[in-house]
C-alpha cells in the first residue's frame, strides 16, 4: 500500500529546477506568445514531453510542475488581448468539448468530496489545471486542418527526440533525463531486460507511442510530411520496443487492428454488434467472467496481467462502495488493488460513476464524429482516410487504457488526439476540406472477397 500523503499528489518539499530546464521552459514560454496560434502547438508540445514532470517549483506550500507553469502560459495566452472571445475555440465547443469539461469538473468535485479535506482540495485544483486546464490550452492551439497537421508532425519530432534517448538507456544503462532530476537516472530491469522510459516512464512511454502510428501512417500520404512521417513511425516503433511492456505492444497492435478494418468502414455496425455479441457469448461458457481474458495477456513474458484482471474485477464486485463519489477504501480490496494501473478502473475509483461516464462520453462523442463526417465525405479516399486514422488512433488508446492509468503528461498525449478529432470533424461538417495532398501512386488492400481493391492515395 502507497504512503497515505501520496493520495494528495505527495511532492517535494521544495524546488528542483534545473538550470538548463529553466533555460529550456523560459524559451518554451516566449515562444507559445510570439508565434501564431497555429504555431505555438509547437513548442508547448515539444516543452511538454521533454520535460521531467518531476521539476517543479514550490511556492508557499503549492506545487508548480514546470508542466503546469507551461498550461499557465497557454491559458494566459488564450486569455490575451490577441483574440477575440468568439475566436478562442474556431467552430465553437462540439460535444466532446463539453464533456471534457464535464468529467474534469465531475472528478475533482468527487475527489474533494470523499476526503473533505484541504490537502485533497490543494490537489484537485491542480489536478483540475492539468485536465481541464491542459485541454482548453491544445484546443485553443489546434484551430484549423494545418495547426493539426503540425501537431501530428511535432508529435512525430517527440517520438524521434525520445526514441533515441529510450536506445541510448539501452546501450548505457543510464537515463539522460535523470541527470536534470525529476526522473531516476537507473533504467527499470524487469526479468533481465532493460525497460526504457525516458520523460515518460516505461509504463507510458510505449504506450503514448504506440496510439500515433496511425496518424504517422496518414502522413506518409502527404508529399511534403513523408520525412516527418518516417522519423514518427521508426521513433514511435522504438520506444514501443524499448519499453518492454505487454501495454505498449498492446497500444501498438491495437491502432494496427482499427487500420485492419478500413475495407470494412461501411459495415461498422455490424461488426460492433458482433463483437458485443461475441463478449456475451464468452461471457456465457467460459468458466469465469469474460474480464478473465485480460489475464492472459503477456506479450512480454513477464507482465502483470492478472493484477490488471483482479483490478476490473475487484471494481465490479464493488459497485456498491464506489459509484457515488468514488471510494478511498479500494487499496484493502485485494493484492496490488492500490496501484489502478487502468485508466477506466483509475476514473470510476477515484471520481464514482457519473465521472466515469463523462469520461467514456469522451470516446463515444469522438467516435460518433468520425462516423458521421466520414459519411459526409463518402467517396473522398483522401478525407475518408484521414478520419479513419484519427478512428484507429482512438481504438488505440481505447486498448492503452486497459493496461496503465493516465498521469498528467500521458493526458496531454491523449488531448491533441481529442481536439484534432473535433476539428477535423467539424471542418467536414461545415464543408470545408482538410487539406490533404494526393499523386498517383495508391495503396492497396484486400477487400473481404479476396481481390485487391484501391482505397488509399498516396502522394
């Protein structure tokens, strides 16, 4: 069981900033003023996954991670003189906006509830600018289709930066992060082999990497952003490879499923169906719940898998004591029940049932936008790919969630996703086309009937 202070987020007693990090945060911060909204996505991004989330500074008692002093900077900058309020969010807030804002709100009230006390209200608040705070700032950032083409490449620049400093831990054994503090120097070894985290930690740093190969994929089809393509693609492969985790393979092969389906996008439904027939189905002749298929999950050899199944499993026979305003209790219910290594199970826990269901409300909103702009734009290979990118980004993460929780960086990986998705979809809505590059070449995939049918310029 973790330390009672660490409930409330834990924390230095003071600051530990590094030089260069100060260096680095203060350029970060000039930069998301002066540059062009479109642009700032940039450098917030790069400062935010280059960052250990352990330098902080403490001021009066209060924790500023140099994370949450970067969302400060967003936020003041979205507050500025420099746009108008009917242009902070171009299209205006769709519904998966909304319920963002909803489950943000929802669980910082459940948390501060279930504890009524002052150190829990302390850290909801900065829970609450982590979450709600970190959104409003990528929304803001992400106005058009090519703010969003240059966060997807600026991601593939972080996979590139942290790729390689994830083989060089593997090679010396050593962390290059933890010479600026905020992150152990010593690599994680796990039955022998080497589980690289750089920034992220092992347990997120795959992961986050895994989610985006669909988008480095769409990519590719853009001539002008096939470098930045090849660069995402071999440093998201690496750290999924260096993380030595059944998660990040999972995340991985997950994305590669949701692509796996593009000849089957018309009959969606149908396969929905199916497969929620098929979980009742096994539901009903296996000889435990069908949940009991997450602990024959190892695709590592030595992974925690029956932990993550004993997790959803101790949740469901628990209804009862967490679905109003969550439960603080959950670390007595069974081994290892303290470490909510599942992002749905971490959310119903902490914050009760409605914060949970704001926050599947986040998946079902963004689906259902991709599934109605994608009819919309029926016929357009281009734009049908593209929404089917950001579709199979999402199954993703979808699959990611099942094997770790979400701490503050790994959120932020999951919000530009969320916001691109809403813009992309709205711009379709609203006729306008997201600019895509096409040429002759084309990909080709197996249609069900066998014979090779065209689906995909590439250019």
């Amino acid at each position: 069981m973790p330390p009672e202070h660490l409930r409330f987020g834990g924390g230095a007693p003071e600051s530990s900033l590094h030089p260069l990090v100060a260096v680095w945060l203060l350029i970060a911060i000039v930069l998301i003023w002066v540059l062009p909204r479109g642009k700032a996505i940039m450098p917030f991004l790069l400062a935010f996954f280059t960052i250990p989330a352990g330098q902080v500074l403490v001021l009066g008692g209060f924790h500023f991670t140099a994370l949450r002093v970067l969302i400060l900077a967003g936020l003041a900058r979205r507050a500025s003189f420099r746009e108008s309020s009917g242009d902070k969010y171009p299209g205006g807030f769709g519904g998966a906006d909304w319920v963002v804002v909803l489950w943000s709100v929802c669980a910082v009230i459940a948390f501060c509830l279930e504890f009524m006390e002052r150190q829990a209200f302390i850290n909801g608040m900065g829970v609450l600018l982590d979450s709600l705070g970190g959104y409003l700032v990528v929304r803001s950032l992400i106005p058009d289709g090519e703010a969003m083409r240059r966060t997807i490449k600026t991601l593939a620049a972080i996979c590139a930066i942290l790729g390689v400093c994830m083989i060089n831990e593997q090679i010396s054994h050593m962390n290059v992060f933890g010479l600026l503090g905020g992150v152990p120097i010593a690599v994680t070894v796990r039955d022998g082999h080497i589980r690289s985290g750089a920034t992220l930690g092992c347990l997120y740093a795959g992961a986050f990497a895994g989610v985006l190969i669909p988008l480095f994929l769409w990519l590719w089809t853009q001539e002008k952003s096939r470098l930045a393509a090849c660069v995402g693609l071999a440093g998201a492969t690496t750290m999924v490879i260096t993380s030595y985790s059944s998660t990040s393979w999972m995340a991985y092969l997950g994305s590669l499923v949701g692509l796996a389906f593009w000849p089957l996008r018309k009959r969606m439904r149908i396969i929905r169906w199916g497969l929620v027939l098929t979980l009742v189905g096994l539901h009903l002749v296996m000889h435990g719940p069908v949940w009991a298929l997450i602990a024959r999950i190892d695709l590592t050899g030595s992974s925690s898998s029956e932990q993550r199944y004993m997790l959803v499993d101790m949740t469901i026979r628990n209804f009862s004591k967490w679905w109003l305003l969550g439960s603080k209790d959950y670390p007595t219910w069974g081994w290892g029940t303290w470490d909510l290594v599942n992002q749905f199970v971490a959310v119903a826990l902490t914050g009760g049932l409605l914060t949970l269901i704001f926050y599947i409300a986040i998946f079902s909103r963004s689906f259902g936008a991709i599934g109605a702009a994608r009819k919309l734009v029926n016929g357009d290979r281009g734009q049908e790919w593209l929404l089917w990118c950001f579709g199979s980004t999402l199954f993703g993460t979808v699959v990611a969630h099942f094997g770790i929780n979400y701490m503050a960086q790994l959120i932020m990986g999951f919000f530009p996703l969320v916001a691109c998705i809403a813009v992309a979809t709205r711009e379709v809505t609203r006729g306008v086309t997201v600019p895509t590059e096409h040429a002759a070449n084309e990909v080709r995939f197996a249609s069900a009937s066998g014979t090779a049918e065209t689906y995909l310029p590439l250019g």
